[in-house]
C-alpha cells in the first residue's frame, strides 16, 4: 500500500491509547505504520492514569473492609499500611503494561521510534537527528496536568507525580473540584492522611447531575474528607522543616506534607512543531478536527484527549478504530459520543450514563425523575454510615429513560450494564418489566415504581 513517495503510510505521535489503537489497526489493515513515543508506552491511563488510580482506590479501600469485617466476626488487630509495599507492587504491573503495549506494536507490525517527535512540515516528522517521511501523521499526544502560577506554587505536584512518592503524606491537601481531585482525595484519606480538599466553586463534580453532587458531598464527608469549598489558595510557604503551609483565600493556613494540584489539564503539544503546519486550533488549545479527525491541514489528523471531547480511555480508543476505518479500509467512520457512560472512583463511586436532570430540562423534556436511597444490605451488619443513591431521568411523553445515575460500591459495574439499556432506547416500561437480581443494589433500577418529581 506504501507509495514510494514516503517512508510510511501514517506516522503517528503518542502511543497512547488512541495512537496505540490507530497503529495497531491501521496496520492489520495493510498500512506501512511507525508510532514515535518519548515517555511512556500506553499514555496517560496506564501510567499515571486510570490503572495506577484504580489499583490505589482497590488499596486505600482495604482499611474500611477490614473494619467492617468486625460486624461481621472478623477481628483484626495490629492493621498497618505499608506505602512503598502499594507504591513498588504498582510500579511491577505498570512496567508489565509498558511491556505488553510493546509487544502489540511489535505484533502488529507497527514501527516503534523512541524520542520526542516532531512536525517538519505536512509530510515530515523529526525525531531525535532523524527525519521520516508519511502520508499521513496523526497526533495522538493526550492531555498533561497544569498548576496556575502563584506564590509558592513551585512546591504543589500533580497526578504526574503523586503515584511514585517517597514517603506516605500524613497530611495532604488536594485542590481542584473534577474527578481527579474527589478521587485522590478518597484514595488518601483511605490510606489514613489527614486530607483536605479545596476547590474555588461552592460544590465539586461540576457537569454531574445535581443531586448526584450534593449526595456524593454529603457521603465523602464522611469519610474524613475535610471539605473547604468557595476557597483558593493563595500562596503555599515552605517551613525548614520540609512541611508546607497553604494561605487561603479566607485566611486560614493549612499545614501539608503534599499539595496536590488537580486543576486541569492541558492538550500535550508542546515542542510538537505545530508552527511548520496548518494546524488550525480551538479556542481552548485542542487541536481542530472534523467528524473523521482531520486537521485543517489536509494531511494531519488528531484523536484522543488533544482534540478535546470526553478525555475519556474508551473514547480515545474508539476515535483510533474509526480514523483507522476510515483511513484503511475506506469505510467512513464518524464516532457517536450520545449516552458514553462514565465512572468516577470516588468513595464511594459514581457512574453514570445519558442526561443528566439538568441537561433534560434544558433541552424542553418535561421529565418524571425517580430516586432511591437506601442504606446498602453490607452495612446492615458492619454498621458503617454509607448510603446509596439510584436515579432515572425518564421523558414523560414517550416514557424512554433519558439518563441513569448511581453512587454506591460497584457503580461503575452495575451502570455498565444500564448503559446498553440506555443506548438501545429503553422505556421505563423496560425497566419495570425486567426481574432484578435479588439481593443486589442493582435491583432498585428495575424495582422504582413511583417518581418523585417531574
């Protein structure tokens, strides 16, 4: 399939999740593919990511277990953690990771460059001293983490940093009101920091469907949390003693081993030779694309987190599968991002799938919203103050479920499942018409009869 006229059909930056996913496919569709990647094989999610941050969350979780196995016959004593024990073992599954990623480019048949790329012109890539020519390049270089610049702002980290700390924070502030934040939070205080967390606006989750917010505030709260909203940091101050200090907007000084920033993130362009193209950007920095992922540089397509939708794994693998698609197979592929399901793993989690109460009435539906709140059947016995929360958006005129959100152990789990419902256009008369699985939390999604408002 190569024209001579270039060393390969697609060059792509990243190997991340979206590039991984487009080199790999690209090349079982008979593409010539090389991928050039200066950090780390399979990106943000493996590395510092959603794989790292779930395996933290299944740690800092072990405490609350085992405390609840008292209810239950279960006496433990002399419980300790152990973080360079959690830290090092993770480390060994990433590297493990790493090394898979490696072997399906090798199988594929995809090229691996190791080196920071970048863009020479529309049909050149640079890395390193070399230069190789392609068809078409695709950048695939994601997000990277931000701190805004204040004083003392030097000394906060970010998600980059805080999986490989030497030693355990006993006392961490964590700042930012997205998923990021509420889930480092969690994962903290689980561990036993004391743990505070700050945010600017006066409730976090921002986007989420609002009783979802306020019952997720409510349940983190709880768990140790120390919550400061409608705060700002105003500088951070470094004591001889290696301790950090945060002034706040509001006077107050909270002592820190560990500040970390979850403010946002950025698309990784950087040093990427943007400059020598025609690459037309957004307002906000991402990169431009139509529905097939070009660029206004006819040559330069773009996926992933750097092109700004849902900065989400599967959401980036998909996009590589449709421009691979499109691209190799001739089959145009556009990607539907209507009802994308979503989890957050905070404590306890949230997912979610659909619209949210907020977005239906904004939209015109006149709406019937059914809730349910319970004390899950565990908690009977272990006697742990944790509650969950179901709830459905259904239109009233043609009875489809519009959206479908939880908070409670294993919501990631359970919405998966609701998300096919939701995205196959199920009925509430679907819903009520299905048998639950009893005894589960599950079950209240087909077992709500009444609605609570509309």
């Amino acid at each position: 399939m190569t024209s001579s006229k270039y060393d390969y059909d697609l060059f792509v930056i990243g190997a991340g999740s979206g590039g991984v996913r487009a080199s790999r496919m690209a090349a079982s569709f008979g593409a010539k593919v090389a991928i050039a990647e200066d950090r780390y094989m399979g990106g943000t999610c493996v590395n510092v990511g959603c794989v790292p941050k779930k395996l933290y969350v299944y740690g800092s979780h072990f405490g609350e277990d085992i405390a609840d196995g008292a209810g239950y016959g279960w006496q433990a004593s002399d419980v300790s953690f152990d973080w360079t024990t959690l830290r090092d073992n993770k480390k060994q599954e990433i590297s493990r990771l790493n090394g898979v990623y490696r072997n399906l480019l090798k199988n594929a048949g995809v090229k691996l460059i190791e080196g920071r790329a970048a863009l020479v012109d529309a049909h050149t890539v640079k890395v390193g001293k070399k230069k190789y020519s392609a068809e078409r390049i695709l950048i695939a270089t994601g997000g990277w983490p931000y701190i805004p610049e204040f004083p003392g702002s030097e000394h906060a980290i970010t998600s980059n940093e805080v999986f490989d700390l030497d030693k355990f924070p006993q006392r961490i502030i964590v700042v930012g009101g997205g998923y990021i934040a509420v889930e480092f939070a969690g994962i903290f205080a689980g561990l036993g920091a004391e743990t505070h967390l700050v945010y600017r606006r006066d409730l976090f989750l921002r986007g989420f469907d609002q009783d979802i917010r306020e019952f997720v505030r409510d349940e983190v709260a709880k768990k140790h949390v120390n919550l400061h909203f409608n705060t700002e940091i105003d500088k951070i101050e470094k004591l001889a003693t290696d301790a950090l200090v945060a002034h706040t907007n509001k006077g107050e000084q909270i002592a820190a081993d560990v500040i970390l920033y979850a403010t946002g993130r950025k698309p990784n362009l950087h040093g990427l030779g943007l400059e020598n193209v025609k690459v037309k950007l957004n307002g906000d920095g991402t990169i431009k694309v139509d529905d097939y992922f070009n660029s206004s540089e006819p040559s330069i397509y773009a996926v992933g987190d750097v092109i700004g939708g849902p900065e989400l794994t599967p959401v980036a693998l998909a996009e590589g599968m449709a421009l691979a698609k499109t691209l190799y197979l001739n089959e145009p592929n556009k990607v539907d991002y209507d009802n994308i399901p979503t989890a957050v793993f905070s404590q306890p989690n949230i997912a979610t799938v659909g619209l949210t109460e907020e977005q239906a009435r904004e939209r015109g539906y006149e709406l019937e919203i059914y809730k349910a709140s319970f004390r899950h059947l565990k908690h009977t016995l272990s006697g742990r103050d944790e509650r969950t929360m179901m709830k459905l958006v259904v239109e009233k005129e043609s009875q489809k479920v519009l959206g479908c959100h939880m908070v409670g152990a294993d919501a990631g789990e359970i919405i998966q499942g609701m998300a096919v419902a939701i995205k196959a256009g199920a009925t509430k008369a679907v819903f009520d018409s299905t048998i639950g699985i009893h005894p589960t939390a599950a079950e209240e999604f087909v077992t709500m009869r009444e609605p609570v408002s509309n």
